[in-house]
C-alpha cells in the first residue's frame, strides 16, 4: 500500500465527492421535486446508498486509507435513505439484501486481521484480546477512536459469553481480582440492576411501552457490560515486561508505562484525591488500592470506549503487592 502522505486538496476531494452526493439526495428528498416528480426517488435512494460509497471507494482505491473505511459511508447512506425514504422498495431491498453482506464483509475482514495479528503475537503473554482487537481495528479502520470503540464493544461480548477457559498466570504477571473485594461488589451492581430494571419495566410500561422495553434493553446491557468486565478482571492481569509496566483492570482501563518513567513504587492504602492522581477502579472509593505508582511525568490512561486522559501517580490493587513491588523494583 503506498506511503505518501495524502495532502489536503486530496483529503478535500476523497471526502467532499461523497458528501456532496448525499448532501444533494438529501436536498432533494426534502424538496418538492419529490412530490412533482416522484421518479427521483429511486435515484436518491441509490445515489445515497450506492453512489456515494462507491465514489468514495474508487477515490481511496490506490490511497493509504483503509478501505474498510467505506462501510461508514454506506451505513450512513443507508440510514439517511431509510430515515427520508422510509417505504421505498429499493432501500428496503438494499438494507434486507445488501446490509447483511457488507456487516458480513466488515466482521470477517476484522475477523481474520485478529486472526493474523493473534498467529503473529501467540508467544507473547501481553497479547490479549481487547488488546488485539484494538491493534487491529486501528490498522483496519484507520481510525483509534472508531478502533477503540469497536474493541470495546466486541470485548463485553468476548468475555460474557465466550472466553470461560481458565487463563494461567505467568510469572510476571499479578492479579488484582481475588482479594480486593471488587468480584463482590460488582455482582452485588449487577443484581440490583436486574431487580430494578423488572421493576422499572412495569413501572414505565404504564406510560410507554416501547420506552420501558427502551429501557430495560439498555439496563440488561448495562449488566452485560459489568458481567464481561468482572470475568475480564481474572483474564488481563498487570504484567511486568521486559521494558515496561502494562496496568490492565478489566475493561476499563490500560496503561502502559516505560520504567524509565517511574519514580516510585509503594505500598498505599489511603484514599487521596487531585489533579493528576487517577485511582484504576470502576467504583471508586467503594474498591480498596494497595499500590501508589509515582510517575516522573503524565503518562496516558485508556479507558471504556478509548476515553483517554494523562496522569502522574497511579493507585491501583494488587493480590501479592510486595511481590509486585519486588520484580518491579528490581527492573528499575
């Protein structure tokens, strides 16, 4: 794939071509043309879920830009056309027919980078699955934000419903789910979830029912969610590499942190708050912390859905936090 760097007149042309074309179908859904001269339709149907994906695609063809990156183009497409066109025949024929191969195409092209990707890092104990799948969407989409919440997404299903083989824990590698007390507190989240989700169901339903199944949709996700970061917890440990400090906790944080970065590692156990300090935990003050890590200058937290923010010391829970201490100590 070439490596030239796209200038903006490229960018302009690569992303302006589409645009213009739904912009002008969207125009022309909502003009009177639509009434007058009703066979427009069809044109802006497949001018916005055919013409504009495929422009775009023959535009970064030969370009460094992934062309995975088309699927955002034609979903978007196909969303305006449903949305201005909601019983044309040829947008429901795109979206029965056409969708289901282009989300087919998406995931097993994702699919099969993982694959790769996972074939290429299989001797190395940091590769896990969030991890991957982050590196490759990256690579596939071109875009981290996009990466970061594709890998989100598919982790909570990795984890919830399918990683239930036990992982071994390697030498250098620390767990900090079995005596923390955070598996507790986190089942104890889930259930009440699930009772007030029944609760409020009922509740809503006497107003609107689509609403209250709106709702409790969005509840038992929400306990999905929390149900694969809990078994995440046992399948991420914080591992101490060659040349770096890699601190995971489940699904909602990664950092990885050179040793030359490090000021200091403690043993901590009291609550203290302010600009810089993030404490890894999803509960806040309810988790317990048994490590202080001093940073010599901000380094990037990662978290849900690839929100990142920087940080110069790090309390977080370790099981064997002396042991923890120990190797650490000895790699600085």
């Amino acid at each position: 794939m070439p490596t030239q760097v796209l200038t903006f007149r490229q960018y302009l042309l690569i992303y302006g071509i589409p645009l213009s074309v739904i912009l002008v179908g969207i125009g022309l859904a909502l003009s009177p043309l639509i009434v007058t001269s009703p066979e427009l339709i069809m044109g802006i149907a497949y001018d916005l879920t055919l013409t504009a994906p495929i422009a775009y695609l023959i535009l970064i063809w030969n370009k460094k830009i992934p062309r995975i990156t088309v699927a955002p183009i034609f979903i978007l497409g196909l969303g305006l056309a449903t949305f201005l066109l909601p019983e044309n025949q040829h947008v429901q024929g795109i979206t029965t027919w056409l969708f289901p191969i282009v989300e087919l195409a998406i995931m097993s092209t994702i699919g099969y980078q993982v694959i790769q990707f996972r074939k290429k890092y299989r001797y190395q104990a940091s590769t896990d699955f969030l991890s991957t799948f982050r590196h490759v969407a990256k690579e596939v989409t071109g875009n981290a934000r996009i990466a970061n919440v594709m890998a989100t997404e598919a982790a909570v299903f990795h984890y919830a419903f399918f990683n239930w083989r036990k992982s071994k824990v390697a030498d250098n590698a620390f767990t900090y789910h079995q005596k923390s007390g955070t598996n507790g507190l986190i089942w104890g989240l889930i259930m009440v979830i699930l009772v007030e989700t029944i609760a409020l169901h009922f509740l809503v339903a006497s107003w609107s029912v689509l609403f209250a199944w709106v709702v409790t949709g969005s509840s038992i996700y929400l306990a999905v969610q929390l149900f694969a970061h809990l078994k995440s917890l046992a399948k991420r440990p914080i591992l101490i590499e060659k040349n770096h400090l890699s601190i995971k906790y489940g699904l909602f944080a990664d950092a990885t942190i050179s040793f030359e970065e490090i000021e200091r590692v403690e043993v901590f156990k009291q609550e203290v708050t302010g600009d810089g300090i993030k404490k890894i935990a999803l509960l806040g003050d309810a988790e317990a912390h048994n490590i202080r890590l001093i940073l010599k200058k901000e380094v990037p937290v990662i978290g849900v859905y690839g929100l990142t923010k920087s940080y110069h010391t790090l309390l977080f829970f370790v099981d064997d936090q002396q042991g923890f201490i120990n190797q650490l100590t000895s790699k600085l």
